[in-house]
C-alpha cells in the first residue's frame, strides 16, 4: 500500500501545481505591468521636457522651421511606440486579484483531500490491501490437496464473484467429485456472467443440464427438459444435451429414439466422447435386435482402420536428413482437410502406420465418416503439413476404406515442383 499512497502524494502535488503555476505567472506579468506604466509616464515626461527645448531653440533662431518640424515629428513617434507596447502588454494578461489567489490555494489543497475522502468510502482500498499482502503462493510451496484447491478457488471467487471462466473451473471440479449440486450451482454462476452470445454457451448450459440430471438421481424433470431445450435452441448438435435425451429413451425402452439422439449427438463428438455414444448406440441396437426390431445399419459402428507400410524409394534418400518430418494422412477425396493424420521423421522410416478414428484432427471430421479416401505420406522441407514446392511425397488416390482388410504399401517416390 505504500507505493499506492506515494503515488497518490506524486499526483496530489502535481495537480496542486497545475493550479498554481498560472497564478504565478499571472502575478508575475501584474509587476511588469506596473513596471510599463511607470515607464510610460516616465517616457510622457522626457518628451514634454525634449519638447520645451526644442521650442526654446526655435524661439532664439537656433532651429528653422524645417529642422523643428523633423525633430518635434520624431519625439512623438518614440512616445507613441512606448505607449502602445505598454498597451498591448496590459491587454494580454488578466488582473489577479486577492480572492482570486485565495480560492485558487483552497481548491488546491480541497481537491486532493476529497479524492482520497471519497476512494477511501467508494474505492477498493481494502481489496488492494489484501491483493497486495497476500502470499504469492497461498499453500507455500506444499501441493493442495484436493479440497484445499476447492477451498482456494472459493475464496478467490468470493473477491472476484464475476468470473465465469473460475465458476467453470470449480464445476467442472464438483463434477469430478460427485458434488453433482454443487456442480450445478457453480455452472448456473458461469451462466450469469458469460454472455449468451459468447460460442461457449450453449455447451455450458448442456453441462449445466446434466449436473442438475445427476444431481436428481439420473431421473428427467421439467427444469432439465427446459435446459436441455434451450441448449438445443443455440446449438442443435450440443453433445451433452442429445446425450441426456439418448439417456431419458433408453431408459424408458425407447431404443429407437435413443438411437437417435445419439447418432445426431456423434456427429459433432470427440473420439473419448465416440466411444462412449458407440457403446450407447451398440447395446440399444442389440435391445432392438432381442425384440424383433428390424434395425438399419449404422456404419459409424464399424471399425474403421487404415494399415499403411510406409517407407521412401532408396533413390531420394540422399535428398533427406533424418529429422525431417513425415506427415502420413487420409482426406476425402478432392479434399483439403485431413480425417486422420500422424506425424513421423524420416529416421523412422521404413515403418507400419494405422490411421483411424483417434487421430482426428477435428471431432466433427472422422475417418469413418468417409468412403473413399486419398491417402498419402509427405516429406516436408519447411516443417509444415501445406504441401511446397521440394517436398517428397507419396500417394494412394482412391481407397474404399470398408474394402480394406490388408496393410498398403505407401512409397515416397516423387518430388513436388
């Protein structure tokens, strides 16, 4: 807090100067203008004196009248120069009076002693104080416990309450720790103070509408159906909200709904996120099959894996340096982005590489999403997957991947111009 108060002295007496300093120099232009007007009297009386003898010398002949002229014309153009200086002098300043130098010294000295009345009413001087003094590490170099971190974090929120991203962090803590109600009321705290607008929303009001699910004993109620219709709302694919719809179905032996939703809800899902929606999708289906449902094909449950011998002709190998990188990827056909990629050095090569759905790039672009594919495996000079000119690759350019059961050769046997 001393920095805080020196800095406030600093600005106090800076203000005070700015108050001030004009006042003296207006003061100081009041002397000089005193000091003009004595001279213009002084400069009116040389002149009347310079006048009589100018006079007296025309009277006793000293002087024609042509000379007398010149010099009584010259004696008034000096007085007149003297007196308009003396003039515009007194015209550019202003006259300070008493009072004026009064409420001036008053107003320096009120306004800073206001401002630090008022900061100490209104301000956050006590907040300051206690961010300021506190350790930088509140468990001093031990490891928090779990509980302890939760304790933190709760403290850190009673001093800053609109944080969204801290509330979000502490629900998702509770969620990890089965404190489903606690969960919801710390994601219900990030909805408060994140903006709707904001892209992350509609996947925190999902979260939001599963804890409260959780925290009801897995058992659907009208809030949650609320919250899980206003997710859908922002976001048609939001995960977690076709997850609790898939859950409700299932639950109630509507299979073929739950199937569903949870083929709507993979289309948008990670690979941790698939896997748990796949193993959703394959017991539902097999509770239709037991029931002598008719059941349409779900390709998303094949597994589909792409084996690959990877290797470079011996030709270009004099072209390469072992650190190298290789990017070995499958894309649709005609596309640009790649449904799975993985990244080697050319020290690995020769090598056996299998690319499938866990090495997305985006949850929403899987390899099992496609049917035919453009396979290829690139050497790049610049470090970088985006193809250029030097570059050696290697390409498969169609692969119908439900055909595929053996390992392809893929060789690196050109060099892009």
């Amino acid at each position: 807090m001393t920095e805080l108060w020196l800095g406030i002295a600093l600005l106090s007496v800076l203000a005070t100067a700015f108050v001030l300093y004009p006042l003296y120099k207006a003061r100081t232009s009041q002397a000089v203008i005193a000091e003009d007007v004595d001279r213009r009297a002084l400069n009116i009386d040389i002149f009347q004196e310079r006048l009589a003898e100018l006079d007296d010398e025309f009277s006793a002949g000293n002087l024609d009248q042509e000379n007398y002229d010149a010099l009584k014309l010259e004696l008034e153009r000096n007085l007149l120069q003297d007196v308009d200086d003396s003039i515009e002098s007194a015209k550019e300043t202003v006259s300070v009076t008493r009072q004026m130098i009064v409420t001036a010294l008053l107003l320096a000295i009120l306004v800073p002693s206001v401002g630090l009345v008022l900061y100490q009413q209104y301000g956050r001087a006590d907040d300051l104080s206690l961010a300021l003094n506190q350790p930088a590490d509140p468990f001093n170099g031990q490891q928090p416990t779990l509980e302890q971190a939760v304790t933190e974090l709760q403290s850190r929120l009673g001093n800053d309450p609109e944080n969204p991203e801290g509330w979000y962090l502490l629900a998702n803590t509770y969620m990890g720790m089965q404190r489903y109600q606690d969960a919801a009321e710390s994601y219900a705290k990030t909805l408060k103070y994140l903006p709707q607008d904001a892209p992350q929303y509609a996947g925190v009001n999902g979260q939001y509408a599963q804890a409260l699910f959780f925290a009801n004993q897995g058992q659907m109620n009208e809030q949650i159906r609320a919250e899980v219709d206003k997710t859908l709302s922002l976001e048609p694919f939001e995960i977690t909200a076709l997850g609790l719809l898939g859950i409700e179905a299932y639950e109630s032996e509507r299979y073929e709904d739950a199937i569903g939703f949870w083929r709507k809800a993979l289309q948008n899902a990670s690979a941790e996120q698939a896997d748990s929606l796949k193993s959703g999708l394959r017991s539902a289906r097999e509770k239709l099959i037991a029931a002598g449902v008719s059941v349409p094909d779900m390709p998303e449950l094949e597994s589909v894996k792409l084996r690959l011998a990877v290797s470079i002709k011996p030709e270009l190998m004099d072209r390469v340096k072992p650190d190298q990188p290789v990017f070995v990827f499958a894309r649709p056909v005609g596309g640009r982005m790649p449904l799975a990629a993985v990244k080697l050095t050319v020290a690995d090569l020769p090598t056996e590489v299998v690319l499938d759905d866990s090495l997305a790039m985006q949850p929403e672009l899987r390899l099992s999403m496609a049917e035919t594919v453009e396979v290829a495996a690139r050497i790049s000079t610049s470090g970088e997957l985006r193809a250029a000119a030097g570059d050696l690759s290697g390409i498969l350019p169609s692969v119908v991947l439900n055909e595929q059961t053996d390992i392809l050769d893929l060789t690196i046997d050109k060099i892009e111009q």
